[in-house]
C-alpha cells in the first residue's frame, strides 16, 4: 500500500515554524517510502478562516520548497461527507441535542463538586442525555439552538477494546472514555475538528497521520469515530512540537513569528529548513 501522509492546516492565520516542521515531516515520510503528500485546506470554521490566508498557506509551502498533490481538498466544499457520516452515526442511536450553553454545564459542575477531568478539560455532565423525549421534540420545534453529542459510553460499548498505532510511541490501547460526550456537530458549525478530520483522512487515503504531539489524546477519540463508522485505521506519527525560548509552544494566537516575517528579514528557505532539522 502506498504511503499517504497530509499536512492540514486552518487559514486563521499565517504559517510560523511549528507549521513548518510539521509539514516537512510529513512530506519526508512520503518521500522516503516513494508515497503521496497531500495538502488540505481546514477552513469548516467560516467566521475564522480567512481566504488570503489560503493564498498565503501555498505561498509558504512553495517557498519552502514543497510539493503536493492537487487538487487541494478544502473542508467548506465537503459537508455532505461530514453530514452522512453524522446521519450513519444518528441511524445508530448515538447521538444526540444537547442544549447546554456554557453557563449550564459550568453551573452543573459547581452544583456536583466537580467533574472528572478530561483532556479539554472538565468532562460534559451529561445533563442532556437523558433528557425526556417530549421536553427534547419541543425544545427541537421551538429551534432553540443544540449541539449533537456522542453518547460515548454507548459508542464504546458497540466497539469493544480498540488500539492504534503511533511511529513514536509504539501501540497504543485507545481510551476514548476519558473525553465523555464529545461534540460532533453544532449549528454554526457543521462537524467538530474530530469527525472532519476523521472523515477526511478516510476518503483522502491518508495512510500516516502527521500532527503535532498536542493532537495525541484527540488520536482516541478518532479511532472510536473509525470504528463506528467502518474506516480504514492509519498509522500516526505525532512529533514534537516547537518551543519559544520561554518552552511555550508556537502557536498563532500568541502571534509565533510567521514565515513570511522570516522570508521578509532576509531569512532563505535553506536556513530554514536547516534550523529545522531538515
């Protein structure tokens, strides 16, 4: 089987350098076994994405010397998938509204002492899951606005033990439990970051799943989500991630040095590639 890898970043802002060392990784691996890289365009969050960034993305990638196999998916133009793949998953009796806002859970949390932990953080009390089919139909009919959440102890039930494996820590057993009911859908948004990503990396082929060492406890969850919905199971390689000179991790939002302040200053696509190990 050929090897497939992706590099799949959201428009919200440009590359900096924890974007490109993910993408060399990932394109390495798919050189060195003779494969494919692919790029794809993250952007199902419309109020965040933006379209110069797209342009910027390429811009970034070409300069540093990549390559990749078009046409380029981009996550806006496939909802249809997204939406089968929640329609299978409803026909299964997994999902359902949960019209909790923020305030709700937070109260909930307070009202019981807490809530386990999970990796995002406070796990989802469940107030909604085992709400009355009445009072559900007429909160539906009202419109009053609803996530779709997976019932997850149901889920686990259906698929028994699972594993994956990753290239760097070896096999790994899948503890999807520890999220509690996950969001797969909202209104605004019409499939969460797991089922997109999931979904795409099926329908892409996609054989080794490069990403960030932060993406490694999201890796549970997708294995769930490809059991239940019957998708190949790749392999995963989540890589270190890159520090500031303070060990925080590079990131848009704390305005990480872009590739194109870099390649403004002077700075070559050689020494880039050098500073990063490549």
């Amino acid at each position: 089987m050929s090897t497939v890898t992706r590099f799949a970043p959201s428009p919200t802002g440009e590359l900096h350098l924890g974007h490109a060392y993910s993408a060399l990784v990932a394109a390495a691996i798919a050189k060195r076994a003779g494969g494919r890289f692919l790029l794809r365009i993250e952007d199902i969050d419309t109020g965040r994405c933006r379209e110069p960034f797209i342009a910027g993305i390429e811009t970034d990638l070409a300069w540093l010397g990549l390559d990749w196999e078009r046409p380029v998916r981009r996550q806006s133009q496939h909802l249809d998938d997204y939406a089968a793949a929640l329609a299978r998953l409803q026909a299964m009796e997994l999902l359902y509204p949960c019209f909790c806002t923020r305030g709700d859970i937070a109260h909930e949390i307070e009202r019981a002492g807490g809530a386990p932990q999970g990796p995002d953080g406070p796990r989802y009390p469940g107030l909604c899951r085992s709400l009355a089919p009445e009072i559900r139909a007429e909160r539906l009919a009202a419109g009053a606005p609803f996530a779709l959440r997976l019932d997850m102890d149901k889920a686990i039930a259906m698929t028994g033990s699972l594993a994956w494996h990753d290239r760097i820590a070896g096999s790994v057993q899948a503890d999807p439990g520890r999220w509690g009911d996950v969001v797969l859908a909202r209104k605004d948004t019409p499939a969460s970051y797991h089922l997109a990503v999931t979904v795409d990396d099926a329908l892409q082929g996609v054989t080794v799943v490069t990403r960030g060492a932060d993406l490694f406890a999201a890796t549970h969850i997708h294995r769930l989500l490809q059991a239940l919905l019957d998708l190949p199971v790749p392999e995963w390689c989540h890589h270190r991630l890159l520090t500031d000179e303070t060990g925080r991790r590079l990131a848009k939002r704390d305005r990480a040095t872009s590739l194109r302040t870099l390649r403004g200053a002077g700075r070559t696509a050689d020494e880039i590639r050098a500073l990063l190990g490549f």
